[in-house]
C-alpha cells in the first residue's frame, strides 16, 4: 500500500495540470472548390484543387463563455502567393475564434498582403493578396500589376470545417489513470 500515496500525489499532480492549461488547439481544414488565374494577355486557366490545413490557439479560459476572441494565428505555410526574396512586403492578419458550448465553431480571418519588386528595370511589380475566411467560406484574391501589364488575377474559394483537437478533461484523466492502478493493486493482491 506504500505505492498508493505517490500515485495519488501523481494523480492530482496531472489533474491541476491538465486544468490549468493555458490554451487549446484547434485545426482549420480548407477545401478548394475553385481555383482560376486569368493572365491578362492569355487568358484563364483553373489550376488543381489544393486543400490544406492549418493550426491556431485559443486562451482555454475564453472557452467557458460563448463569445468572439482573438486568436493566436498564422497562414505559414501561406496559401497566398509568397513574394521573392529582396522584395519589401507588409503582411496584416486579423484572426477571430467564435466560441459557442465550449467549442471553437468558426473562425473568421481578414489577411491582406502587399509586395513590391524592384526588377531592375521600368517600374516595380507590385502584388496585392487578400485571404478572407468566415462562416465556413473562404476565398483569396491575387492582383498583380508589372511594368509590360503582363500581370493577371488569380482567384480562389472554398469551404472549411473548424475542429478542435480533443484534449482530456481533468476529471477523465483522473480516470484513466486511476483505472490503471486500481488494476495494478488488484494484480498484486491476486499475485499474493
């Protein structure tokens, strides 16, 4: 019976644990439904479906109250057209979990990304990409403009479906541990 009280001890030890973390994890999985770019000398083409997923946190305390709440959040590795390097670019993304029973339902993000390219000659290329996602619809928007007005718009749309990664509630850890030493007491005692 001397193992019962460190086990205990470990016990409660995983519990306070598991209650006091400080964020959850939940996935975003995008599905592209529509994925055209239009050059503006040569017409349009649909390029193949390119779904992904991406992965953001959420303060665990902000779950017990249905609300709106900024979210720890990046598009790296970005679905947005990556400027070359030497380029300046400035990258704003806002990002929002909207909560509801405990549970991350939807995620609204507003991403907006300008590039400029010095190419050694004439004027700048300069790159506009937008990357907005609400309600279960996402779409991306491409405007490029080069100094010969070669550029083109490349446009995308989809669906995605937002799903938190399960984490073990305190009194189930509780548990699932406990379980293992009630088992583990009883072979001893059988052994004898």
């Amino acid at each position: 019976m001397k193992i019962v009280a460190p086990v205990f001890s470990l016990l409660l030890m995983c519990s306070a644990q598991a209650a006091h973390a400080s964020a959850i994890t939940f996935e975003v999985q995008y599905t592209t439904l529509f994925n055209q770019t239009c050059l503006s000398h040569t017409g349009c083409f649909t390029l193949p479906n390119t779904p992904f997923t991406r992965t953001f946190t959420l303060d665990a305390a902000q779950l017990a109250i249905d609300g709106v709440y900024d979210v720890t959040a990046s598009l790296d590795p970005s679905p947005i057209f990556t400027p070359a390097p030497g380029a300046t670019f400035t990258i704003s993304l806002v990002a929002d979990a909207i909560v509801s029973a405990e549970h991350v339902i939807d995620l609204v993000i507003h991403f907006l990304e300008t590039a400029e390219q010095n190419v050694g000659f004439g004027s700048p290329i300069q790159t506009t990409s937008s990357f907005e996602a609400s309600s279960g619809i996402w779409s991306r928007a491409t405007s490029t403009s080069d100094p010969f007005g070669l550029g083109g718009t490349s446009r995308a749309s989809g669906t995605y479906i937002v799903q938190q990664v399960p984490v073990p509630e305190p009194g189930t850890l509780l548990l699932i541990l406990g379980g293992g030493l009630l088992a583990r007491l009883r072979t001893r005692h059988h052994a004898r």
